[in-house]
C-alpha cells in the first residue's frame, strides 16, 4: 500500500512535482517531434481540403455531417473531463481530489480548443467562419440566433473562456513559487503570470472564494455546453435524432468519455513523471467506480433511447434502427456496446480486476466506444432519410483519417507542453497550511 | 403578399422520361457529374425523378415521382441556417443566397426531402457545355449549398416584361424549365394566391396530396395521383 501523498513533507512534495519542469529528456522531443509531425501533416490534409473543397472528404448526399461531427462531439464531450469532475470534487471537497483536478482541468481546456476547430474544419467555406459571430459589419446581417449553431457558438465560447479561469486560478499560487527560484525567462513568465501573489490572508481568501463561485458556474456551463451540442441534432426532424432524451444522454455521454481521458491521462502521468506515490492505487479506484457509475448510467440512456424507437416501429425511425443494430452499421454499433459497456462493467465491476492498469485498459476501450457512439448517432439517421429514396451509404477518406489523427496528436502536444511549463498536479493544495509562508 | 407560388404534379401522367431534370440542369447551370461523381453520391440535380415499385415481379408497376425543393411554408431548412442563407421571401419561396452560405450542412440535414445540393467541388462542364450557360443564372463557387429556385429568374423576368407591357401577370405566364420541358404536361406552376389559377384549382383536387405533409412543413408542391 503506498503512502498517501498528503503525509509527506510538503518541501519533498514541491521537489518532486516542480522536478519535472525543469527536466527535458530524449524521450519527450522524440514523442513531441511525432506529434508534430502527425499535426502537422494533419493541417496539411486541411490545407488541400480547402483548396479543392470538401468533396475530398467521404460526405455525400445525404450524408452531409461524418466524421468531423463525430470528432467535434467527442473532443467536447473529452473536455468534460476535467472541470465538471473537478468541479463536483471541489464542490463536494472531496479529499482525495488534490492530485486528480489540474490534470482534469488541464485536460478539459486543450479539448474544447480542438473540439471547437472541427465546426470551422467542417465549412464548406471555412475562411468565412466569423459570419456566424455577432459583430457590426458591413454585410448588414446579424447572425441567425434560431440557429441551434449559434447556441452551440455562445455556449462553447462562454465554456472556452470559463474553463481557462478555472484553469488559470488555482495555477497562480504554484506560479508564485515558481517565480521564487527558476530560469531567468521562466521567472519572468511566472511572475508575469502570478499577478502579484504574495500569499496574504486576502489573497487565500479571495482566491478561495473566487474557485468556489467558478466550480458553480462551470458546473451548470458544462451541463449547458453538452446539452447544446445535443440539440445540433435534436432539433432537426430527422429519424431517431429528434428526440427529447438526447440533452442528458449526451452529457452522460461527454462526462462518461471525460472520466476515460483522465484515468488515461492520469496512468501516463503517473508513469512518465513517475508519481507514483501522488497517483495512487486509491485515486483510480474511486475514478474507476466513477467510470462504472457513468457506464451504467450510459447503458441505461441508450437503452431507453433504442428500446423505446424499437417497440414504437416508425417506419421512418425502425429504418435508421435497423441500419444501426443489424445492417451496414452493426459493426459499430455492437462494438460501441462491447466497448462502453461489456469491457467496464467486467474490468471494473469486480472488485478483484480493479487495477491501476484495468482502468486504464477500460478507458481506453470506453474512448474507442464513445468515439463509435457519437459515430452510431451520427451518421446512420443521415444515411437514412425520409424519402427511402436518397439513401445512403458513407465512408471517411484519408483526409478525414490525418485530420482525426492531428488532433489526438495536438492533444498529446498540448498536454506534454503543459506539463513542462506548469505542475500537472497541484503543489500548494498539499500544504498543510495554505496560509502561511515556507 | 401579392403572389404565392406553387406547383402541382399529376404522378398519373408522369412518365419519367427525366425531361425536366435535363432541362433545369440547362437553365439552371448545374454541374455535370461523371459517372464515378455519380457512384459516389455528389450528383446534383434540383429535380429528380424518384422511382417506386409495386407488385411482385414479373407483375411490377414503376410510379416515378418527380421531387424538387417543395418551397414549404413552414419549412425545416430556414431556422437552422446561422447566416440567413436560406429564407423565406415576399412571394413564398424558399431562398438560397450563395453569397451568404458558408456551408454549414444544417439545412441539407433539416430538409426531409434531401433537395439540398451541395458544391463539392469548383463546377466544371465539359465542352461544349460551358457556351450554353444561362446568364440570368449565377455559377455557385464551391462550398455553398444549393437548390431548386422554382426558376426564380424566370419569375423576375416575366413580371418585369409584364409590367412593361402595362398588364397583369396571367395564369401560365411563368414557366419553370421543368414545367416547360414536361411533354406529358404533369406539372403545372402558378400563383396559389389566385383561387382561379390552374394550380390552385389542382391543389383542390381530390387527388392531390402533398409530401410527408405529416411532418407540418407546408409544402406548396401538390402531387395528384389516384389513390386505390
């Protein structure tokens, strides 16, 4: 059993989690260099997109929305990880979440930044994107708020700008004492950073009430972040995309897929940096009972979603249904299930395979899941539409393929750059007295 | 609102020789596909000519059924749109501005009717089809969604050489491609405003019935067909 991290002394904590910034191994270049390139050839796919148009995509009438929606819903729903976890945990001032919430935090800003690229990737005319932003200008044209888009453009800015402030303040104790003793231009961003923190009571006081106001509010932007992403497609009438559940089962869904990225995070963290002793056995234990709860939770939506069109028998919905679970998109969908609900509830659900490396396995198999999820929603209701006639089938081409591929390469660059300039777990929450000076 | 224009197709005559999709492809500028553009599914028509089987084979029945944008009145592809790119005009048509859209798919995906049409690509037209472009037509750049106008250039031309000529527009005078093209004559256009009108009289007709009208789009597109 191994130590808990809050009964060791806080100067060897600081070593430990402050070590790592200043280290750069050959192993990270060499991991950050293929990300880089996998980014950069994805931004290179994007460049010839633009040029010849989206016909390089696999899209086709009817199939107007693929795998840059599914993208776009799964990278939001990532972004879930971190502030609404992290939120709830502070909220409930759950102990045991001190090492757990910057990397969740971490986690959900980089997320929303890529998830928020694949609406703009998606344009058919993606250089005139900031139509849809409300400005004066001289088209004389106020963007269309009707639009669920425009819901979705305001709900995932607010979140954006939300989440990066509650990043950002429980950060400005930390890069106080980096500033203390560092590199001369490090010191110079910390301070810069740090805004003047000197760790007066006022200063304790207001940050802490300051974090305690932003868990509230990212807690009800998050539910009302996903919720709209929902609604892209609930408010469409097409079969088995209008319908009055998909608000919930999405923010299941995203909080369900958050929890994954963490775990995953978390394993590589506690790996790569060696922090064993901060991430223990413990921490993913109660996230893996997390991850099941939301498994479960999500089994629960999308039988009441399937069951219910099922034993309805529309024609028009019992078409998408049956393109979903026995025809052309089986695979995906039996898959999806394997993988979001078979492989958590045994790897997790018995107390005896309840591991560190089971939860991590078990993310990664719910990240594949959800993924498919959000492709099993996606695009069989489009292949089928009403007129049986226009009907379709859909396949993503490479340029998809290197797009999808560059922002899980973006993800992974982001966060590795992150955790070089800033301590991915939280130092002065290890304190024993906040308060008061080293 | 002074005119509400409206369509009606009887699917008893109809033969679906296809006539009015070539000829809303000449007057309309639409692209060309090739056959591997086709197998991929980036054809774009504004008109099309669907096809139902009856019966059992050898004893088969073929019931074409010609579906273009059904203009509705209360229609799924305007609220969605950001940008205002599609909306409803003074006359009742559902309007594309191209210049406006920048592609967003929501409407394609809003449209029960799958009737939008998207650019994938630059339009090209092999020769020498490029010299029979209709000039009162825009050619739509890529990236922008697109679909049938009820010939709205027609629509434009013909009041303005009515009013020219000091007299009213009559029933008949405005005539989409289509409808021009069609030698069984199935489709009649005309103002639904006018209760006189050819149209409106047809829309009354007990045959007549409109598309997923379950939906509450209030198509202004009529089909007449006999129901046994």
């Amino acid at each position: 059993m191994a130590t808990a991290p809050e009964l060791l002394p806080y100067h060897q904590i600081r070593e430990d989690l402050f070590r790592p910034l200043s280290r750069v191994s050959r192993r990270y270049l060499f991991v950050t260099l293929i990300a880089f390139i996998v980014g950069t050839a994805g931004l290179v796919a994007w460049g010839f997109q633009l040029r010849r148009g989206m016909g390089v995509t696999g899209l086709q009438r009817p199939v107007f929305w693929g795998v840059y929606i599914v993208d776009f819903v799964f990278w939001i729903g990532i972004s879930h990880a971190g502030t609404l976890i992290s939120a709830i945990l502070r909220l409930t001032d759950a102990a045991w979440r001190k090492p757990v919430t910057r990397a969740a935090e971490a986690i959900t800003v980089f997320a929303l930044m890529i998830g928020a690229m694949f609406p703009i990737i998606h344009l058919g005319r993606a250089w005139l994107f900031y139509w849809l932003l409300p400005y004066p200008n001289s088209r004389l044209i106020w963007p269309n708020f009707r639009s669920p888009l425009l819901w979705d453009l305001t709900a995932i800015v607010t979140y954006v700008t939300g989440s990066i402030i509650y990043l950002y303040l429980p950060l400005i104790p930390d890069l106080a004492q980096l500033a203390a003793h560092n590199t001369p231009w490090r010191r110079r961003l910390y301070r810069a950073l740090a805004l003047g923190w000197t760790g007066s009571d006022r200063e304790w006081h207001a940050l802490e009430r300051a974090m305690k106001l932003m868990a509230c509010i990212i807690l009800a932007v998050a539910v009302s972040v996903h919720t709209v992403v929902a609604w892209d497609f609930a408010m469409a009438v097409a079969p088995m995309w209008h319908s009055t559940i998909f608000g919930p089962y999405f923010v299941t869904g995203a909080i369900f897929s958050g929890i994954a990225a963490l775990v995953l995070a978390m394993a590589i963290i506690r790996k790569v940096l060696r922090l064993e002793v901060y991430l223990t056995k413990h921490h993913f234990d109660r996230l893996a009972k997390l991850l099941l709860l939301m498994s479960l939770l999500w089994l629960y939506f999308t039988l009441a979603e399937n069951l219910t069109v099922w034993y309805g028998n529309d024609p028009k919905e019992m078409a998408v249904f049956g393109a979903r679970t026995r025809a052309h998109y089986a695979p995906y969908f039996w898959t999806m299930m394997f993988l979001n609900f078979a492989v958590p509830f045994v790897l997790l659900g018995i107390r005896r395979l309840r591991t560190i490396t089971s939860a991590t396995v078990a993310s990664v198999s719910v990240l594949i899941g959800m993924w498919l999820e959000r492709f099993v929603i996606v695009v069989p209701t489009l292949a089928n539409p009403r007129l049986s006639s226009a009907s379709s089938f859909y396949t993503p081409t490479w340029i998809e393929a290197a797009i999808t591929a560059a922002t899980f390469a973006a993800m992974a660059m982001l966060y590795m750059i992150f955790a070089k300039l800033f301590p991915i777990i939280a130092v002065w929450e290890f304190k024993p007295h906040p308060q008061e000076d080293d | 609102m002074e005119h509400r224009w409206g369509m009606a197709i009887d699917l008893d005559r109809c033969t679906g020789c296809e006539a009015c999709v070539v000829a809303c492809h000449a007057e309309n500028n639409l692209p060309v596909s090739t056959p591997e553009q086709a197998a991929q599914g980036r054809t774009a028509h504004w008109i099309r000519v669907d096809r139902y089987y009856e019966g059992e084979f050898p004893d088969v029945k073929v019931k074409h059924m010609p579906v273009l944008c059904q203009h509705c009145d209360d229609a799924p592809c305007e609220p969605v749109c950001p940008v205002y790119a599609t909306y409803h005009n003074a006359e009742g048509l559902n309007v594309q501005v191209y210049n406006r859209c920048v592609g967003t798919f929501y409407c394609a995906n809003n449209c029960p009717y799958t009737v939008r049409y998207f650019n994938w690509f630059a339009p090209e037209w092999p020769e020498p089809l490029p010299l029979q472009h209709n000039p009162d037509v825009a050619v739509r750049p890529a990236g922008v969604m697109e679909k049938c106008t009820f010939c709205i250039q027609r629509i434009k031309r013909t009041k303005e050489n009515a009013a020219q000529e000091g007299r009213p527009l009559a029933d008949g005078d405005v005539l989409p491609a289509c409808v021009q093209s069609c030698p069984a004559e199935a489709m009649v256009f005309g103002d639904l405003n006018d209760p006189e009108s050819k149209v409106s009289r047809l829309a009354q007709h007990g045959r007549a019935s409109r598309l997923l009208e379950e939906l509450g789009t209030k198509p202004k597109v009529f089909y007449l067909q006999k129901v046994k």
